[in-house]
C-alpha cells in the first residue's frame, strides 16, 4: 500500500509539473501579475478578427501552406499566438453539444449561452446586451467586416438582437437602427427593395438611401472603398455573399485586408473614445462546409494578410487590443496518411501528405461552389470534366464519386452538399486532405491576444467568459 501511494504521489507531482509547463506554454507573454490585475488596463480601441471556422488544425494548415507555397510567415500563428497571451475556448450552445455560428457569436458576444439559430437572445426569450451595443454605449465608434452578408449571423450576433438569424429584412432594419459607423460585405438584396436590380426587401424601402441621408459614404467596388473619404462607410460588394478568394474579381470585390484597411482608416477618424472593429472572414467556414482545401488555403492566407494589417495598426497604437479567434471549427479537417487506392493496405501503398499535395492544390483554380454554379441544375458529364480538366490539373474523378455527383447521392448523412463534398472527396484521395464532415464539430478554438486586457484570455475558457472579459474591458 505505502509503494502504491509512493507511486501515485510521484505521478501527481508529475502531472502538475507537466501541466504547469503546459499552462506557461500556452499563456504566451502572460504578465506575472495575472488577468485580474491587467484588466485595468482598459484599451481604447478594441480589434476583433475572427476566422470562422477556424479551430487548431486550420490555423496550422494556414502556417505551413503559407511558408511552403508562399514563402511568407503566418502572423496568426508566428506572432499573434506565439507572442501574444494565448487561450482555448470551448464552443457548446445552450441545449447542444455542436454550435452554429449564431449561437457561438451570441455567447462570444453578450456572455450569455442562446440556442441555436437565436442572435443574442438568451432561452427565456431575454435580449441581452452585444458588444457593439456596449461599445456605443461607452462612447466608442462601432464597424463590421465580413466576406459573408453584412447581416450573417457573426456580424449580427456581436450587433443586434433576434430570435432568428433567418429574416434578413428585419436584422437589416436593426442595423439601421444601431447605425454602425462602417460596414463592409456583401448583402446588398436585403438593402434594396425587390424592384431594385438584386433586391429582396419586400417593403419597398431603399435602406443604401437611409444610410446615405445618414452621413455615411456608400460604396460597391473595390475602387471606390479605396477612395472614399470620411468616417462613416457602408460598402456593399455583392448582393449576397462575396466571392472566394479562388474566383474573386479584385476589381469589384475587395479583398479581406482591404476591408481591414478601410474600416482602420475610417474609424480611426472623430474617435475621442476609440473603436470596437469586427472583421470576419466567412470564407474559412464555407470552405469547410463544402470540404474544399483549395478554397480553404486561400481564405486562411487572405484572413491573414488582415491580421497583419490589423497587427501593424496595433503596433502604431499600443493602446489597442487586437484579438483573433473564432467562433467553432467546420468540417472536422483531417489532413493524413491514406492508402492510395484499395488494392493494398501495405505501407507500400500509402499516400502521406507532404509538400507537394500542398502544390497540387494551390495548382486548382476554382471553387467547388463555382463548379456548382458552372454546371447548373443538371450537370452534365462532359461539362464537369472540361471543368476538372481546366481547373484542377492532375486530379481524377474515381467512377463511384463521378456517379454519385451526377445522381446526386450524398456521401453518408453528416455530408449535405452533395457536389462540394464528392469534389473534396475526390481532392481527399490524391492529396491527404480529408474531411470528417460538412458540419460544425465541438472541437476548441484557439483565442490569441495582444495588448491591454490580453491576458484575460488566457487558458481554457467557455466561449460565455470571452464575451464576459470584453464587457469588462468595456466597462458595461
């Protein structure tokens, strides 16, 4: 018994020793005298980019494409969580296990669990404060960045109050009435009565004009958001969602960074009491939803090149926290070793992803979605293999996957985008980069963060604390 015992305390002390190691690792620059102490150190200006999506292996995925390919260093993962005060955050909803995105903004945003599908109103039907409302009422200026409508359900959840992320008009009408000082994405339709080329508003009302009449300067290419003057921008790239970085039109749609920029410049403008800035790419999770690791890489490094813009930014303004994280992680990402076909399970018949998958798929040149939309309601055989031929060189279409994308027979129950995951299915067998689902997973998301109040973030939390820290941060 008294050796047992022996044994058990050695392994204890181990353990905490371990677990003691774990825990500076993970705290990055974490200050002596811990978050209680540095959330006094208020910031003026609060940066929040935020990859939806995202979870550990996305960032990493990030990282080594963009040293391979790119020959650049990634700033999310070299700088903000290698320099910065480093945590974990749990993404559960209220009544589930697995998020959405409304429901996992909702928490990150008010501090309170919602239900799925709910945009920061809790169970019992309660709206609860969101950041941007807090930001305003503590006299700062407010803008949302998004690749996604500026009305999706992350912009929406850290903004406004609604029992479902589904009417569009009306979330639209909420923003009118907060009044963000900018506003940069796509959703022009739900801006635009439905006479209105690309409209959809059923009432008749031109809500570009209402913020017009308010002061803001209205934008809809990417030359014009470069161009324009003033502290109150709404800029509306597309009447839904903006492209993907593998088919966007530099000259219409402007890229993530480019977004950043703007809102940086135009907030930054009549700031006495600084700025609360949200930037989102929605790009990661649509590309993990449609399993599709070309689009996926491209959005990682256009998200990016955000946070370096975003990075320098806090480095003239040290006053500033500049957060990245998001909200949950999209299609349960498995880059592995596989067989290369089923005629062996030697080792001898093993593929193992390396550099030069990573080349095969920055070789692609098109979305699965622009596929999608190429091929029209009724794809044709011919068409999709000119299509394969022109934009994904070296890769083959295996006869039971080119059935079941024809037929439109999904893969197993967990995939609901039938041509999106049958093309990731096919990209999956040639380089490694596997895909468990076209849903959310549970799996933690990293929080990174640099500047005053950073350490609250610090180690493993519930998405409900981050809210919670930047209402503190606000004081609200």
């Amino acid at each position: 018994m008294r050796m047992l015992m022996s044994r058990f305390d050695r392994a204890r002390r181990n353990w905490i020793a371990g677990f003691g190691v774990f825990m500076l690792a993970l705290g990055g620059c974490v200050s002596p005298q811990g978050p209680a102490d540095n959330a006094a150190q208020r910031p003026r200006n609060i940066i929040i980019l935020f990859a939806d999506g995202a979870a550990p292996v996305q960032w990493d995925f990030g990282k080594r494409s963009s040293a391979v390919l790119r020959k650049q260093p990634f700033a999310t993962t070299d700088i903000v969580f290698r320099e910065g005060t480093l945590g974990l955050l749990s993404t559960q909803p209220h009544g589930a296990y697995v998020t959405d995105s409304a429901a996992g903004a909702s928490a990150m945003s008010t501090g309170f669990k919602v239900n799925n599908g709910a945009v920061s109103i809790t169970p019992d039907g309660k709206p609860q404060r969101t950041l941007m409302q807090a930001a305003r009422a503590a006299g700062k200026r407010i803008g949302l960045v998004t690749t996604a409508t500026v009305y999706d359900a992350t912009p929406a959840a850290f903004s406004i109050n609604a029992k479902s992320r589904r009417d569009s008009q009306a979330l639209v009408d909420l923003y009118l009435a907060l009044e963000p000082d900018v506003m940069l994405g796509g959703g022009a339709d739900y801006f635009l009565p439905a006479v209105a080329p690309g409209g959809k508003r059923k009432d008749g009302k031109d809500v570009i004009a209402a913020f017009r009449a308010r002061g803001h300067t209205i934008v809809r290419n990417a030359a014009a958001l470069k161009a324009a003057p003033g502290a109150k921008l709404l800029g509306l790239f597309a009447d839904n969602d903006m492209d993907f970085e593998l088919d966007r039109d530099a000259a219409g749609e402007p890229s993530t960074a480019d977004m950043t920029a703007a809102a940086l410049k135009a907030l930054s403008q009549q700031s006495p009491d600084g700025f609360v800035l949200l930037v989102e790419n929605e790009n990661t999770d649509t590309a993990g939803h449609h399993n599709d690791a070309a689009a996926l890489m491209r959005a990682l490094w256009a998200f990016d090149d955000a946070v370096k813009v975003a990075l320098e930014f806090q480095r003239r303004n040290p006053d500033t926290l500049l957060i990245v994280t998001s909200d949950h992680e999209t299609g349960g990402f498995s880059p592995t070793y596989a067989a290369k076909d089923l005629s062996s399970l030697s080792s001898a018949n093993r593929l193992y992803n390396a550099d030069e998958q990573l080349r095969m798929l920055e070789r692609i040149s098109m979305s699965f979605d622009r596929v999608k939309e190429k091929l029209g309601k009724n794809p044709s055989g011919a068409m999709l293999e000119e299509l394969l031929a022109k934009h994904f060189p070296g890769f083959t279409l295996d006869n039971d996957l080119r059935e079941r994308l024809l037929a439109g027979k999904t893969l197993e129950r967990n995939f609901s985008y039938v041509l999106h995951n049958v093309l990731g299915r096919m990209v999956a067998r040639q380089t490694g980069f596997y895909w468990g689902t076209s849903g959310h997973t549970p799996e933690p998301v990293p929080v990174g963060a640099i500047g005053p109040g950073a350490t609250l973030f610090h180690g493993y939390q519930d998405n409900t604390d981050f809210g919670r820290h930047l209402h503190r941060l606000l004081g609200r």
